[in-house]
C-alpha cells in the first residue's frame, strides 16, 4: 500500500507530499523533494515548510475538513514563490498537500508588467510633446505664424516617432505569435543583403557611410524572406547609424556544408562589454540619448532576436569599443 502511495505521488506533475496526523511528512515525490529543495520523508512538516501562514492553513484544513490554497516563498538562492493546496484525504487524519512552483509564471508576469510599464512610457514621451506643441498653437503661438511653423514640425516628429513605435510593437507580437511554426522557404542571403542595402542606400548616403557587400554569392538557407530581411535591415541600419564614425560598412555572405551566415561589420565606436547581455532586450540602449535622436524605438534588436529564435537560430555580437561591432546570425541551408 505505501509503495502504492509513494507510485501514486510519482505520477502527478506537481510536488506532493502527505503529512499524517501528528504533522509528520510520510510521503513525498521527486517533484516535491525538488521544489523544497530537500527529501521531507519522516521530518515534521513545521521544519520542511516554514510558514505560519501554512501552519495555519494545515490546521484549519484539519479541523474544517475544507481545501486551502496557501502562497509562500521558500528562502532559496534565488527565493521561489510556491503556492499550496492542501486536501483533507479522509481516514488516519492525513493531509495532502500539492505544490505548484509560482516563480516562473510569476517572473513572467512580471515581465509581462514591466514591459506594458515600458511600452506606455515610451509612448508617454512624445504624446505629452504633442499635446504641449497643440496647447502652444492654441494659445501663446496662435498668431505666430513661425512657431506654427516649428510646432508643427515638431508634432510631425513626435506622431512619426509614436507611429514607429507601434509599428515595432506590432512586429513583435506578430512574430511571438508565430514563434512555433519554424519558415522553410529558399532564401537567397546574399539576396537579402542586397537588398537591405539598397533598401538603406538613401540613410548610408547621408550619413557618408560606404556599404559594401562581399563573400559567396550563392547561399540559400531555409527561412522566411521578408524576416531575413527586416533582420538584415535592423543590423545594417544600426551599423550605419550607430558606427557610422567608422565610415564604412561591410555585409560578409558564407556558408559551410550545414548553415548560411551573413555577417554584418562597421568600424564605429563599438559597444562597451557590460552592454553585449542585454543588447537583445526590449528597450534596452546603450545611450538612450542617441537612439531617440537616431529615431530609434529600442525594439529593433529585440524583433531580430525573435525572428532568429523562430528560425532556430541566434544572434552574436563581437565588439570592442573604438574598433567597431560585428552582428552575426547562421541558419540551415535549404535543402531540395
Ligand atoms: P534602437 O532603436 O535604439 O536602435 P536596437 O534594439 O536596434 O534599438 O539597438 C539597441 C541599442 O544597441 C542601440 O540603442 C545602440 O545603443 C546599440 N547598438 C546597436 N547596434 C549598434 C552598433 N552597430 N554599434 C553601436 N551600438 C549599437
């Protein structure tokens, strides 16, 4: 019968254990063990879970006969939040208890906050510019035929720079939502790369950064155009923008006999070490001063990361300050 117990408690996917009626813990399965951090079998329940909160709610289950669900943190590295239900089993005065570890789910709501947190104060910024620039023309500016002139203009950049950012967003989550379904139609890379040079022709010019592209003139990987693009697009565009001290840019097309790699290399200031981690998250920037002047959102390199990750793949960064960056992604040769 015990061993039929402890079979039983195995095969639930949450952590289990059952505690008799002088508070001690007879049974537990692996998941348990795990999430306590210890095997419980023959301690007292009080010295494996060590919550009043959960001292009370056993109590309260015994005498009620009635479920209780308890939330508590075990004092780990780091912490874990586990919620508690415990269950009345019926005879001997024993008590089942499930566990169901919190932390992941609640680390990702917390993203999930801080990112609508974010989102709503990026958005923030260039709202409370137009509404000031609209004020102004309704009242100080209002015969003002040149600050008419600069307010406009001014809103005409806010509304533009709102509008890339929804833009962004919108990319984001329509790539999460298909982050499952892996593309494999034939993509031409060096394709790409001309064409996301061309694409940015018009900025290289103005920023006088020469763009030039080089390596194998023939690799086709198994993907989605349009993504592979707009990845192209992200890193040559932040090349250009971001190094274009260095003056010059170059797209390396390669392959070897199972990935195609495009390689993306400017000469510019460079990326300090600290900052290479957290490139890849949402609104992350190393100077948020310049990516809003360069018209950034903070989301370019994070869509990159979710294309990559939908294509299996992943993006590098080298990068040594002063001497310039180079952004990097391989994926899988099409095959007939
Ligand atoms: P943004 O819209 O700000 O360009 P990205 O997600 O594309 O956002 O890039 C995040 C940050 O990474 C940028 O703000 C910039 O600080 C840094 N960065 C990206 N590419 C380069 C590069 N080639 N050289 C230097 N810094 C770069």
């Amino acid at each position: 019968m015990e061993n039929m117990v402890v079979d039983f408690l195995q095969a639930l996917p949450d952590g289990a254990l059952i505690i008799d009626h002088e508070g001690m813990v007879t049974a537990s399965n692996v998941a348990a063990n795990e999430a306590l951090e210890l095997d419980p079998g023959g301690l007292a329940a009080s010295s494996v879970i060590r919550s009043s909160a959960f001292a009370t709610a056993l109590a309260s289950v015994r005498s009620t006969h009635r479920p209780a669900i308890i939330d508590f943190d075990i004092y780990s590295n780091p912490p874990r939040q586990i919620s508690a239900h415990i269950a009345n089993l019926g005879y001997d005065g024993q008590v089942l208890v499930i566990l169901r570890d919190l932390t992941r789910a609640q680390a990702i709501e917390k993203m999930r906050s801080d990112f609508v947190a974010n989102a709503s104060h990026e958005m923030r910024t260039p709202l409370s510019s137009i509404l000031g620039a609209i004020e102004t023309l309704q009242g100080p500016a209002k015969n003002d035929a040149k600050g008419r002139d600069m307010f406009l203009a001014t809103m005409l950049t806010q509304a533009q720079r709102m509008k890339r950012l929804i833009d962004d967003l919108l990319t984001l989550s329509r790539i999460e939502l298909n982050a499952h379904v892996r593309p494999s139609a034939k993509v031409s890379l060096p394709q790409i790369a001309k064409q996301a040079r061309s694409n940015l022709g018009q900025l290289a010019k103005e920023l006088g950064v020469e763009v030039s592209l080089t390596g194998d003139a023939e690799v086709f990987v198994s993907g989605d155009g349009e993504e592979l693009l707009q990845v192209a697009q992200n890193l040559l565009e932040n090349a250009v923008k971001y190094g274009s001290s260095g003056k010059q840019v170059v797209m390396f097309c390669a392959s070897n006999s199972e990935t195609g790699t495009l390689a993306i290399q400017d000469f510019g200031k460079g990326i300090a070490q600290i900052h290479l981690p957290r490139l890849t998250e949402r609104f992350y920037r190393v100077s948020t001063q310049e990516s809003r002047q360069r018209g950034g959102t903070g989301l370019g390199l994070a869509i990159v990361k979710h294309i990559l990750l939908r294509h299996r793949s992943k993006l590098d960064v080298h990068s040594i300050e002063g001497d310039g960056s180079t952004f990097s992604f391989s994926i899988p040769l099409f095959k007939s």
